[in-house]
C-alpha cells in the first residue's frame, strides 16, 4: 500500500509536506476527526485532497463558494484525480452525470455548497452512496463566535449524523480560540486533533500608514508610483507593476478608485458583486494570467485566488474584521518573497461598517410576526411549519442573513426543529412519448405510471406537478401515489432520459416543538438576542481598530489575537533588532506586553529604540505607532431635512401600506441599508434613500424617532 508521501511525490509532485500538512492527513488517514486551522495559502485543500485517494469511499467537500471550488476542482483535474462539483451553473444533464458517476464509485471528491445540502433531491442521492470524509471548508462559519456565521454551516453536524458519514474534517485559516472550541464541541473532535499552523508569515510586511479621507487616492497613487506604467517612447515595453489588490467597501469606491490609478498610467480593473459573473471571472483571470497588475475590489474578490507572487495587498477603507484583515493580507506573498500589507484607511469608513452590523439587527414586529406563524401552526394537528424562506422574508420584513440566523436561534431554543425540505413544485418535459413511456412498465407499476400521465397536465411543452392531485387520484384508485413515491419516480425518468425535470421554490418543513409558547416574551428575548450579537459585532470592529493603533508589534498582536503561540518559536533576525524613531514624536511607546516596559521614544534624536521581541517588520517596529484619523464633523441635523428626505418615505408607506414606520425602518432608509419593504415602496427611487450613509446609524434612528414624535 502506497504511503501518503508516495502519494504526496506521484499524484501531486511535491517531494514534501509543508508546515502541518504530514500531521493532519495522518489524522485522517487513520480514521479520525480533524481540524486544520492554518493561515492563508498555507496549504490546507492537500489535507482533504491527498488523504481522498487513500479512503475507500466518496470525500464530501463543502465549500462556501463557487470560486473556491472552481479553484480547488482545476487543481485536482490538472493531477489527474478523479473530482466533481455540483452547482447552480450547471445544467440538469452535467448535474444528473455526476452523482450517477458518484454512484457508480468513479469519483473520490465531490464539491457542493451547503444550501445543496437542503435539496430534498440531493439528500436523496447522498443516502445512496457510501460517504468516508465529510470536509468543511472555511469551517469558521459554523460558529456564531465567528466573524462570518451562516447559519446554514450549523447543520452540518446534523447532515454527518443523517447521512452516516464516520468522520470530519475542518478547515478554516481564521479562527480565534473561542472559534477553535465551538467548532471542536459540535463535530465532537479531540483537542489533540486540531493542528495549528500559525498566523506568522516572516515575508509580509505589515504597514499602518492611516490617511483623511480626502488625502487618500493622492497616497495611494504615490505609494505605487515606483510601479506606474511606463510611457516615455512608442514600442518601449511598460515598467512591470507588482501585483496588487486594493481593497474597499463600496461598489462606487472600487470604479472611482480604479478609474482614478488608470488616469495615472497603472493597468487596473475594479471588481464587485454589481458586475455580472462572466466579466467578474473575465476580469480574476486576467489578474491570474498577469495581464491586469492591479484588481480594485470590494471583498468579493479573493475567496479562491491562489495567486503566489501577489506583492501588495492594500486596505482603502477599513476591512470588515480583524478575521477579514487576516485572510484579506494572507493573499499576499504566497511565494514566500517579501510582500507589503498597507492599510491606509482612517476612522471615516467605520460609520458605513457599523451601519452593515446595525442593519443586521430585524424589527421587532418582524420576529413577532415569525412567532405568530409558528404559534398558528403548532395548533394544527400535525404541528408542522412549512417555510418558503423568501415569502416569510417579504412577510416579515427581515432579510434572508438574520432570518435564517433567527429560525437557527428558535431551534436551539427547542421552540422548532427540522424535520424535511423539499421542492414547492416540479414541472416536467416528456422526451418520448407518454403513452411508450407507460408501455415500459407492466401490473401496478403501469397503472402507477399512466396515472402520473393522466394528472400532470402539459401546456405546450411543460406540465406542472401536482402532488395533491396525484395523491386524491391515486386514493380512489387504489394506487399508491405519495409524494415520495412520484418523485422516485420521476427522478428515474430524468435518468433514464425520458423527461426533463425541474425544481423551484425551496421549503422547508418544521415541527412546532413548544406550542404554547409565551409570544411576546419571546419575541423580548429573541430580540435582546439579536441586540447583544450586534453590540459583539460592534466590539470587533473596535478591536480592529485597536490592532491598528497598537503601540506594540502588529505581528505579534494579530498572532495574539487567534492564540497562536508558534509567534514564540518563529520569531526572525530581526527581532531586538534596532529601529528608528519617527523624528518628533515624543509619545511613548509601550513595549511588547511579554515585557511590560515602557521605552520613550526620543523627541526628534533619531536614537535606536529596542523592539520588545517584535516581528522588526511592521509599522511599530519601524517606530511609527498610527493614530487614525477622526472622520469629518458634520453639520447638524434639522427639521427640515426630515421633512426632505423622510417625510417622502412616510407618506409612501401611510399610502400603500396604510400604516406609518417606525424609526428603525426609517433610520434603514436614510441610511440606505436593505429591507425586504423597500422592494414593493421603491423606495431606492426616493431621493432620501442612502443620503445618510456616512452617519452613525444610532444618531439617524435617534433622530428620526425625536421628529417624528413632534
């Protein structure tokens, strides 16, 4: 039997493992649990991807997007492994040929997303196959103590049990000590199997040079400008630009901000989740191929690039999280060469970040309103709760995000539970005749089959599937036709070629567990909830601003910060090593907290301050403590600015929907954040929709609740 080494040199080419690699796929070889928490562009795909071919059965894989199992599939193909992905681009033929080759046994990795997972269809197939390794990539998600929780990630463990998949293995490269425990306790992974790589990269240089807003493109532009294009002479080549991403937080700031380095002679493109897919993809593998230096981007760009010479990656606006500034600065210098991180950015885009997490936060009418429906259906004899996320979203006017965290909240309080999901409605297509279509089949199963026939009903080329119909029918037959019998059916039609089918409108079916649930006292509690989440939210963006403003190594802070203590053990030559002093400062600088001692930095003398065992690679340990820039004072509002832009709002809501909102609904107007109301009001067409983006959502909503009581 080939050792993983033998693997390691034969299908993947490389002579040996990296850091951590070798201890997590012999975790998984040997049968266990596993989590890998390893910085970014440490390798962590290998440690799914080589242990695959050593397993007897099918390696699960579920990642969170499609870049990311693009990326990953290319990868396995180019060496030969036998992958697949399932994903909403592909067509029901491609879908339908790779869970029969999965079926079959000829695929050792197979890639989904997790709302996949939901499909009543998929589940079905996956009861079919033998499973040896379920992978949960980006595996921080399934934590609420993360800075990126989906809900859908916490039914993971749930989906392992169902599916009798005997083992785990999760990955992620930002995940703080809370995070590494949650995830451990719900996959029921020993501690001694979780495998640490460290967040030190000795080759990235980490720079906090914060600017006002109004000063920023300038520094940017000359802080690249020793890789501006050359234009001095026809058919000269141009000086070669580093690879460089710049990061920002709005769509509008990536185009401006894109336009304006152009202008200024760099090869640059902006890239958000406004531009549609085919130039989005246009656009990564340029930067892939190195025809486009430079990517503008909001952080929809990244997940997935495996690009190793990328030598600046530089923060415009804040980043979301310190978690964020982690995986957004691990992109760089993947080759092992230096690599500069700049963040430029000041206190002005905080506004706009904590806006996002204020937004997050449903109305309290709303989750009443989701109490109510649940109430109504634990009285039914059944107590089931069918539930079609995007009705009860506009119904209820909570986004998709925080209504799904909301239902996973009712869950762990026992109030509901998961039971099934299914598709609302099938529709199908005959590609042979219905009447050769019943002659294949004989006794029941051809009376089964030409009821089917004689109750979907075609219009023109497609006919609707009617499950209610089709049971009523086969009643007073005396034919079995249940639900899950008619879609069996129909599904071995599509694979057998003679229908095409077709499926929409997600639910999802839940027991009402607790009936005679107090409503108003839950819905107090469940919003105190949401309330405590949005001032954790909070809290991390202010402990990134901290980081920012450290007056200790940043380094060593952000290894700090995710519990990482390979930051002992790795420290470089640098370390102690002497560094200036910014010419009159004359404010002190704390050492190291390891030391404890604070050093006064010399006023002007330009004398050598100790770094207190530092990286000697990061703004503190070149001697430059930031202090970020305060955003702009501005003027006070007024009554007659309400009457501008609120009151348009007000009397738009009174008309159509005959009642008046409250402060919070108008306060998401003003400042522009979504809700599902806002579609049927057109309230983006609304002159005061956004105007007060750059302001604290809590003055607006303050503000907006003190007018409106006048």
């Amino acid at each position: 039997m080939k050792s993983a080494r033998d693997t390691l040199l034969e299908v993947f080419g490389f002579p040996a493992f990296r850091g951590g690699q070798e201890a997590v796929v012999e975790r998984v070889i040997g049968g266990r649990s596993t989590a890998a928490i390893f910085a970014t562009g440490a390798g962590k795909s290998l440690c799914y991807q080589l242990p695959a071919l050593h397993l007897p059965h099918l390696t699960l894989v579920v990642s969170p997007l499609l870049a990311l199992m693009q990326d990953q599939l290319a990868f396995l193909q180019r060496h030969g492994v036998a992958a697949a992905s399932l994903d909403s681009t592909q067509d029901r033929d491609t879908a339908r040929d790779i869970m029969e080759r999965a079926r079959r046994g000829e695929l050792k990795i197979l890639m989904v997303s997790v709302e996949r997972l939901k499909n009543e269809r998929f589940r079905h197939f996956l009861r079919q196959v033998a499973i040896s390794l379920l992978v949960v990539d980006e595996a921080h998600c399934i934590s609420e103590w993360g800075h990126n929780f989906r809900p859908d990630y916490l039914k993971l463990p749930d989906y392992q049990r169902e599916f009798g998949i005997p083992q785990a293995l999760l990955l992620t490269a930002t995940a703080t000590p809370a995070v590494i425990d949650d995830m451990r306790a719900k996959f029921a992974i020993a501690a001694d199997d979780v495998v640490t790589t460290g967040f030190y990269r000795d080759n990235l240089e980490l720079l906090v040079q914060p600017v006002e807003s109004e000063r920023r493109l300038p520094a940017l532009v000359e802080w690249l400008a020793p890789q501006r294009s050359s234009r001095q002479s026809p058919g000269q080549q141009p000086a070669s630009q580093a690879p460089t991403i710049v990061y920002v937080t709005l769509q509008q700031t990536a185009e401006s901000v894109a336009a304006a380095l152009a202008n200024q002679g760099f090869t640059v493109r902006a890239y958000h989740a406004g531009l549609d897919s085919e130039t989005r993809d246009e656009i990564q593998q340029g930067f892939m191929r190195g025809e486009i230096p430079c990517i503008v981007a909001t952080i929809a760009f990244g997940m997935g690039i495996d690009k190793g010479n990328i030598r600046n990656v530089i923060h415009y606006d804040l980043p979301k999280s310190i978690e964020n500034y982690s995986q957004e600065i691990g992109r760089a210098g993947r080759d092992g060469e230096p690599s500069r991180c700049l963040m430029l950015a000041g206190r002005d885009g905080l506004r706009v970040l904590e806006n996002f997490v204020y937004g997050d936060t449903p109305e309290r009418e709303g989750i009443r309103h989701v109490l109510a429906e649940i109430a109504e259906a634990g009285r039914q004899p059944q107590r089931q709760w069918p539930v079609l996320l995007n009705t009860l979203s506009r119904d209820s006017n909570i986004r998709l995000l925080p209504l799904k965290t909301l239902l996973v909240r009712l869950e762990m309080h026992g109030v509901i539970a998961p039971r099934f999901a299914y598709l609302a409605e099938y529709r199908l297509r005959y590609l042979e005749e219905p009447g050769d279509l019943i002659a294949r089949f004989q006794g029941e199963r051809a009376d089964f089959v030409r009821l089917l026939v004689d109750n979907i009903a075609i219009a023109k080329t497609w006919g609707t599937v009617n499950f209610e119909r089709l049971y009523r029918a086969g009643v007073d037959a005396g034919i079995d036709a249940s639900r899950s019998r008619v879609i069996t059916a129909l599904e071995y039609f599509q694979d057998k070629g003679w229908v095409v089918l077709e499926g929409k409108r997600m639910t999802d079916v839940y027991e009402v567990c607790q009936p005679a649930f107090d409503i108003e006292a839950l819905t107090d509690r469940l919003l105190a909830e949401s309330q405590s989440r949005e001032r954790t939210e909070i809290e991390r963006l202010q402990a990134m601003l901290a980081l920012f403003e450290s007056d200790t190594c940043l380094t060593r802070r952000l290894a700090e910060y995710f519990g990482d203590d390979h930051f002992e053990h790795a420290e470089t030559q640098a370390c102690g090593q002497p560094v200036q002093a910014a010419q009159g400062c004359g404010q002190p600088i704390q050492a190291a907290r390891s030391c404890g001692q604070p050093v006064q930095a010399a006023r002007g003398c330009g004398q050598p301050i100790q770094a207190a065992r530092g990286c000697g690679h990061c703004s503190v340990c070149h001697g430059h403590v930031a202090r970020l820039p305060s955003a702009a004072a501005l003027p006070e509002l007024t009554d007659d600015d309400f009457e501008r832009y609120a009151r348009p709002l007000i009397e738009r809501h009174r008309e159509q929907i005959g009642t008046v909102p409250g402060a919070q609904r108008i306060a998401h107007f003003l400042c522009g954040l979504a809700m599902p109301v806002f579609t049927p009001l057109k309230a983006r067409q609304l002159p005061g929709f956004g105007i007060y983006e750059q302001r604290p959502y809590p003055e607006i909503k303050a503000w907006a609740n003190a007018c409106a009581r006048r």
